[in-house]
C-alpha cells in the first residue's frame, strides 16, 4: 500500500502560481491540495533554496546571466521569482528551503521534496538537504519523501538521513532501475508518465516499489495510468485535478 499522498501539486501551485514560491504554496492549499512537490538547490554558500533552473534567466533575472551555485543565500533570497509569471507575483521572493519546511509544517502540507542539484554539486546537495531536514523535523510532522535523478545526490541523502524515504527519478525507465532502486534502498520509483507502458508498470509494482509519476494534467490520463498501478501523481493542473482525486 502507498502510503503517502496520491495527488501532488508540481512545484507549489503547478502552472497556477510562479513555481517554487510560497505564493505557489499557498495557492496550492487554496484549493484544497495538502501535497505539494518542490525543488531545491544549494547556493554558493550551501544554503538550500528552492530553484527549478541552476541559471538565471527564466523564473529569476530575466535574461540575465549568472546562476544559484554562483550566488550567496543572502542574495538570492532577495531576488524576485514572482514577476516573470505575473504582475500580481511581482515582489514574491526566492523561498529558502527551511522556510518552505516551516510553512509546510505550519499548514499540513506532506512534502515530495526534489533534490535537484547543479551539476558537480550532487553529494554535497543531498548531504545537505537531508542534513536541514533532520535538523527541522519535528515530533507531530510527517517525513518528507526525497526524489533525485541524482543518484549521487540520493546516496548521499540516504547516508545522512535513511530514515527519511527516498524515491529515484528516471525520465524514462533504464534497465538498471531495479539495481538503482536497491541500492539507494528507495521506496519508489518516480518516472514520465509520457514514457509509461503497462508493462513497465507492471514490472515496479511487482517488484514491491512504489511508482509516482509526473506531470500529468488531465483525469483521462490519471485515470488511465492508473488503472495500469500508478499509485500517485504530481500536476500542474490543479484545478483540473482535485485532490481527492
Ligand atoms: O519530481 C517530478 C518532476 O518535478 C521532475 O521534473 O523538471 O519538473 O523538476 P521537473
Ligand atoms: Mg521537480
């Protein structure tokens, strides 16, 4: 049995609010969602913050160079990640990740938390991200689950902190995955539904693992993969898809 959450707001609000903020969280909990997934990157000085993009340009900086592993925490916090996606986000900042914890505490919320490391940073970002979380759980709160496509991230994660759950992320479903998934000692595999067959499916389930898939926007979808074993999803349609879904 899957015991966590089924639904999951991607990045906060999914395409709802400017991804990876507390606007986005709070937009998830507006409609009535108590699941959300996030990603997190550390900055020059370790500090773990939630970013999506390890450049500038996109959410952040809007077509400026520079990047998060460049950048002090002090800095980055200050940095608007509201106004790319609207005017009235504008002002909206850059969340440290012991921030978001809190507010996932405060409200509920069960965290799918992505260690999403920039590149050559992959061991010291999932040692650290299991690090503030131990040093953040509290009693009455639910452990978060991690997911990586870093294995090394995931590896680091499970030395510091085994005891918080780990899901690895493959894009698509490699032959090794059974080898991976043993390894970390996961509890889950985390895939694109896009690249899903029944089979692959089939093949988790039996195996004993969870199978969260991403992003999956309409109830066909969710409804069809399924029917095929899926046991949780994350959307950006978050008012398409309620959460009792
Ligand atoms: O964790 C699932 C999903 O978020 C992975 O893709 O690029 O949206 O972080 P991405
Ligand atoms: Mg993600």
């Amino acid at each position: 049995m899957w015991p966590y959450p089924k639904v999951i707001a991607h990045r906060g609000g999914g395409t709802l609010a400017p991804e990876n903020t507390i606007a986005a969280m709070q937009c998830g909990l507006d409609f009535g969602y108590r699941a959300v997934e996030f990603d997190v990157m550390l900055s020059m000085d370790g500090v773990p913050v939630l970013m999506h993009d390890p450049l500038f340009g996109r959410t952040v900086r809007i077509g400026e160079a520079g990047g998060v592993a460049t950048t002090n925490a002090a800095e980055l916090l200050q940095m608007d990640a509201g106004s790319w996606y609207s005017e009235s986000f504008i002002g909206e900042k850059v969340p440290g990740y012991a921030q978001v914890v809190q507010f996932c505490q405060q409200h509920g919320i069960w965290m799918n938390v992505e260690i999403k490391p920039v590149p050559g940073y992959e061991t010291q970002t999932g040692r650290v991200v299991a690090q503030v979380t131990q040093a953040l759980q509290t009693p009455d709160a639910r452990l978060p689950l991690f997911s990586s496509f870093s294995f090394d991230a995931l590896m680091a994660a499970q030395q510091q902190a085994p005891e918080i759950p780990r899901g690895y992320l493959l894009d698509e479903i490699t032959p090794d995955w059974l080898s991976s998934l043993q390894q970390l000692d996961a509890v889950a595999l985390h895939t694109n539904h896009k690249h899903l067959t029944p089979e692959l499916a089939q093949q988790v389930k039996q195996a004993g693992y969870g199978l969260l898939c991403y992003t999956v926007n309409t109830q066909e979808r969710a409804a069809e993969i399924r029917s095929w074993g899926v046991d949780a999803f994350c959307t950006d349609k978050i008012n398409l898809i309620a959460p009792d879904f």
